[in-house]
C-alpha cells in the first residue's frame, strides 16, 4: 500500500498535478502483507505514521524556520527547564551523542538563542539555557508545530483521537513492563 507525504505541511495554493506533491513515497508499511500477523502489520503501520509525521515536522521547521529538528528538540528540552540544562543532561535527554549536542549548543549559542553558563563549584561543567531571544524564537516555531501536528491529526474525530491515545498508552505501559524502555 503506497501512502503520499504531503513534503511541506502547508502546500502552496498554486502547487498543480504533477508537483512533488503528488510523488508517491514508498513507506515501511509497504514491507508487509496481508498475510503478516496483525501485531507485525500495526507495529509497521505505526512506525510508518511517525515517520510520515516526523518528514512533515522536518521539512516544516527548514522551510518555515530554517532550523533542524534536532535544534528545535534541543530549544524545547530547554524550554521546559528554564533553569537550563547540563550538556550531558541534554545527551541522555535527546538520546544522542554529547559531540551531537556540543556541535548543536555551538550553533544556537552563535545564535544568541543559548547561552553557557559555568556551574558553580566546577569548571568543566556548563548549564546550557535558552537566551530571551531563544525563548522567543522557540515559543513562534512550537506554537506552529503544534498547528501542523493538530491540522495532521484533524481526520480523527476527538472521540477517536482519544481512543488512539488512551490505546497507546495501554501499549506502551505493556512495552515497559516487558522491559522494552529505551
């Protein structure tokens, strides 16, 4: 089953037939048939729908922001700890190196989005926290991030939006108990 991922989550109005837009993408759901188990189908169909989410977010954030999504996902683990952030604190945060997360800090420090800040008592640790610049320019990229994810998910009645959740949940807290957390 080929699925079409709109490439940016606002089209241009004028975009006509034959644009990127209508560029079918082949998709991990393909990867399965209908005589697969239903658990291998929803896993991939799953996994399918966060990509096709997480291609949207990305190609999003570099035509409307020009920014990455690791440096939006930096900003907002920053932006929910206002009183900042160790560098390695952001490493186990973000799940990435902490050369990924220097490279990124070095960026939106040139920036004037973050700033370093020595931590008391030891020099060779730095809390890493948005700039009011920073929290400003966060605050205008996740209001819009959260508009495309809601108009994303806008076919699903709340009714089934909630089910949805409610069901992830119930999966995810099966998943921890099998030892299945990052």
């Amino acid at each position: 089953m080929s699925q079409r991922q709109n490439p940016h989550p606002n089209p241009p109005p004028q975009a006509r037939e034959g644009d990127i837009l209508d560029t079918p993408v082949i998709d991990r759901e393909s990867n399965g048939t209908e005589h697969d188990h239903t658990s291998l189908r929803l896993w991939l169909r799953l996994l399918t729908c966060t990509t096709m989410i997480e291609n949207c977010v990305k190609k999003g954030l570099r035509s409307d922001f020009e920014t990455t999504l690791p440096r939006f996902d930096l900003m907002a683990q920053l932006e929910r700890n206002p009183q900042g952030l160790t560098m390695g604190d952001l490493s186990q945060r973000m799940m990435v190196s902490g050369g990924n997360i220097t490279g990124i800090t070095d960026q939106l420090e040139k920036e004037g989005l973050v700033e370093r800040l020595k931590l008391q008592g030891d020099r060779r640790v730095y809390h890493v926290r948005l700039t009011t610049k920073g929290k400003e320019s966060f605050k205008s990229m996740a209001r819009v991030h959260e508009e495309w994810i809601i108009d994303w998910m806008s076919d699903l009645t709340m009714d089934e939006q909630h089910l949805l959740y409610s069901m992830l949940g119930k999966l995810k807290k099966s998943l921890q108990e099998k030892g299945c957390e990052s």
